[in-house]
C-alpha cells in the first residue's frame, strides 16, 4: 500500500500478521503463549527490557522513530525531531532476505516467517519501507553495543506491532547492524548518497 502512515502500526499488514500467525500449526510444536501480567509486552514496565531499551520507552524515542528510509523528506523530518528530542538518529539494516533465516530462532523462526510472508506477501516496496529505518537513540542508558537491538525491538513492538507468542524468543538477528549515525542534520544531509547506495545494494 502507497499510503502507509509510518507514525502508525503498518495496520492492515498487522492485522494479517496477526491472523496468518494465530492458525500457524506445526506437527510436534507447541507455541507457547505468555502470560504478561498487567503490563504490555515490550513496553515501559515490561520487567523483560534490558535498562537500555526501558530508557527508550521511557524518554518516548519511537515517537521519533520508525521513519523509512526509502522517503527521504519524511526520514529527514524524523531525524530533525529525534535530535531536537536529544537524541542521536540512526540507521538501521535489518537485511530481511537474510535476517529473516537467523538459526538461533530455531522453531520460533518458522511461526515468524510463515506469519510474515502471509501478511506482506511479494510486495517489495512494503518489505523496503521496513528494511532500512530510522531510529531515535538515547544518548544516554545505551551502550553502543545495544544500538541495534533498540532497532529490532522498534520494528518488532512498534512498527508492526507482533503479537507475544511471534515475538517471545526472536534475538536480534546477527545481520541487522546500526550503519550510520547522525548526530545533526547536516550529517543526515551530508549521508543522503550513502542511503541511496544502501537502499540500491541492501
């Protein structure tokens, strides 16, 4: 769809995620769904988040994230907001055609790619637009070994909005690294190019 609004869930592909995911059955697997108590999954107050990734939903940073990097104005418009937030704007590369095959998933990787490719299907502009997105970092509370965890925890719980039992168990795939990162807005200016390139190459 043309008209995805990125400051919103990716609506109708959750909603399908959702549904693809929910009838998944496996012969000889059980998916094993928690109880999280009064508090919402990988949100502030999930006793689960590392003090990294509590900082960044506590300061509010996805509201300055999630911006894909495919629409340029609307990227830069976010890193603006992220910086005026005191935050350090970044990119992040999540490599789906190989992310998506991380072995220590294990079972948890099917429910995951079977519930992924029902809900986006073989839109390449749709699996673009969560690729390679923008995202607000804390500049304090996170190390930058954490950076690009804050990326899949943004994509899994904000951007497309998983439900726990395909969420619970999905380690940050080891090809999905912070690439750039912009501490103001003539380093996102100056970057342009080498978006472009990442976009072309992926």
């Amino acid at each position: 769809p043309e008209n995805l609004d990125v400051h919103m869930p990716l609506n109708l592909a959750s909603a399908l995620l959702y549904q693809a995911a929910e009838r998944l059955t496996f012969k000889n697997t059980t998916v094993l769904y928690e109880n999280h108590g009064s508090y919402k999954s990988g949100a502030l107050g999930d006793p689960r988040l590392s003090t990294c990734l509590q900082t960044y939903e506590a300061g509010n940073y996805a509201n300055s994230s999630g911006a894909p990097a495919t629409e340029t104005l609307l990227f830069m418009e976010q890193a603006i907001q992220c910086l005026a937030h005191n935050g350090l704007y970044a990119l992040f590369d999540w490599n789906p055609t190989v992310g998506m095959h991380e072995s220590s998933w294990g079972k948890k990787g099917d429910v995951f790619r079977t519930a992924m490719g029902a809900a986006l299907g073989n839109d390449d502009d749709t699996w673009l637009r969560i690729s390679i997105i923008g995202v607000c970092l804390p500049h304090m509370g996170c190390d930058e070994s954490e950076e690009s965890s804050v990326g899949w925890h943004h994509l899994l719980h904000h951007t497309l909005e998983l439900p726990d039992f395909v969420v619970d168990g999905l380690g940050l795939p080891e090809v999905a690294p912070i690439k750039l990162r912009f501490d103001t807005l003539s380093d996102v200016q100056e970057e342009l190019g080498q978006i472009t390139i990442l976009l072309k190459t992926g």
